[in-house]
C-alpha cells in the first residue's frame, strides 16, 4: 500500500514536493489525490510528485497517477505539476502513455528543480492570524479589492469581494478561530483560500436557510466562482475558490515575494 512519506514547503513562495513510495496499485489513488488537492489549495508555484521511491505494481496502475491528479486539478488549480520519475520503466511509460501532454515529466530532482525555474509563482497578498471578528471582515474584503487593483483587474473586484466576504463570514461564524487569507493571482484567475482551525467543512444548505441578514451564504460563492472547495488542512481546512478575470486593466506586474499583510488584533 502506497503511503505519504512527506510533504514538504521548500519556499516562501513554495514549489511544494509530495513525496511518494511503495507499490502503486488501484488502491492509492484515494491518498494520492487528498494529498495533492490539500498542496494545490494553497496555490503554490509548482507542485512536485517525486515517484523516486515508488514501485509499479503494473503498467496499468499509472491510471491512478492521471485519475488522482485529474481529480485534484478539477476546476481551474493553475497550478504546474512536475513528476519525478527516475526508474527508466515508470519514466518511459509516462512517457508512452502520453502522461507529458497534461503534467511534465523529469528523470531527476535537478531537472524538476530546472522545469519549476520556469514557472514564475502567482502574484499573492496573505492575511495571516486574523481574529474570528466582525471587523476583520471589512479587512479582508478591503484586501481583496486592494489586491486586484494593483494586479490590473479591478473589473472582477467586487466579485472577488463579495465572495471573500463569504468565505470570511463562514470562518468568523462557524469555524470561530484564528484563520487566514491568501489572496492569488495567476492568470486568468483570482484564487481566494481561507485557512481555518475547524474541520467541519462548509455545508451548502439551499437557497431558503443559506440566506440571513449577515449574508447570502455559499449560494453567492457558488454563483459567482468558477469553481469553489474545501480540503483538509492539519486540524483544520482550507476552503478554497477562484473568479475568473477577464479584462485586464493592464499588464501584472512581474512578482516573485509574497506580500504579507500585518493580521487583525483584537479590538
């Protein structure tokens, strides 16, 4: 049975490596994919699969890889991923199996490191330790459109805020702990992740008791994003959604560093 060795933030702006071994089979593909979808919610530059240490049970179980990232890449992640395939027989059946038309393939640690030099990472502003309180809301929202002026698409800036202020409003409600904002952009889409230490996910109840004087509910994430989750995260969760950006402003600024945002204090 495969398991999950490790998974590791190798940056600030992390290429995030999951490290697998054991033998691969039908199985796995359960862990594979939690593994991945709990990396990709946090929208890192590149995410590694390093598969140096893996067995392949058959020629077959390969179908576990492409089913497992599939399915943590539904919806628009934007995320590159990069395999590591060392042993010639697994790299060659990727290969083979056209597994290089949907992530890239690298025989070794150096050329993955070279592949992910690629990638410039997303442009990011991240709120970190906000307090479970109604004026962090206002803060969060205020980022957000901050966020999308800067980068030049202040057109999708509402959207993206009255959806942050959803999500917010669900980790000040419901979650009640301390969280926090990452606010990325890679283009053509905003992606919004809001860290909390609840692991209850967030529960869509329907368009009569989703609605209340403090807002309109996961109704008005799932009208608007393009795409929206939850995974879990440690003792906690991420819950996760991205708008698309259409019309540009003008050009993103180029940006390796995230910008961190000093958190809420108690009032």
């Amino acid at each position: 049975m495969l398991g999950v060795l490790a998974v590791t933030t190798l940056a600030d702006f992390p290429v995030v490596t999951v490290r697998i071994r054991g033998v691969l089979d039908f199985e796995a593909a359960p862990e594979v994919r939690k593994a991945l979808r709990k990396q990709l919610a946090d929208q890192p530059a590149v995410l590694v699969l390093d598969l140096a240490d893996v067995v392949l049970a058959r020629p077959a179980a390969l179908s576990v890889l492409r089913s497992a990232i599939r399915a943590a890449t539904d919806g628009p992640a934007g995320v590159p991923i990069v395999i590591i395939a060392p042993d010639p027989r697994i790299h060659d059946a990727l290969r083979r199996s056209g597994f290089d038309r949907q992530v890239y393939v690298a025989g070794s640690a150096a050329e993955a490191a070279e592949l992910a030099a690629r990638h410039p990472a997303p442009l990011r502003h991240v709120l970190r330790g906000l307090l479970p309180q109604p004026g962090t809301l206002r803060e969060a929202r205020q980022a957000v459109g901050a966020a999308c002026g800067s980068w030049g698409v202040s057109g999708v800036s509402l959207e993206a805020e009255l959806v942050a202020g959803e999500l917010v409003t669900n980790a000040i409600e419901h979650a009640r702990t301390v969280f926090d904002v990452t606010i990325a952009y890679r283009v053509p889409y905003i992606h919004l992740a809001i860290r909390d230490g609840c692991p209850r996910p967030p529960r869509q109840t329907g368009p009569d008791t989703s609605v209340s004087a403090r807002g309109r509910g996961l109704l008005v994430v799932d009208n608007i994003a393009a795409a929206w989750g939850s995974v879990p995260s440690g003792s906690g969760k991420v819950v996760w959604a991205t708008i698309r950006a259409t019309g540009q402003d003008r050009e993103p600024p180029a940006a390796r560093e995230a910008v961190v945002i000093r958190p809420a204090r108690w009032a």
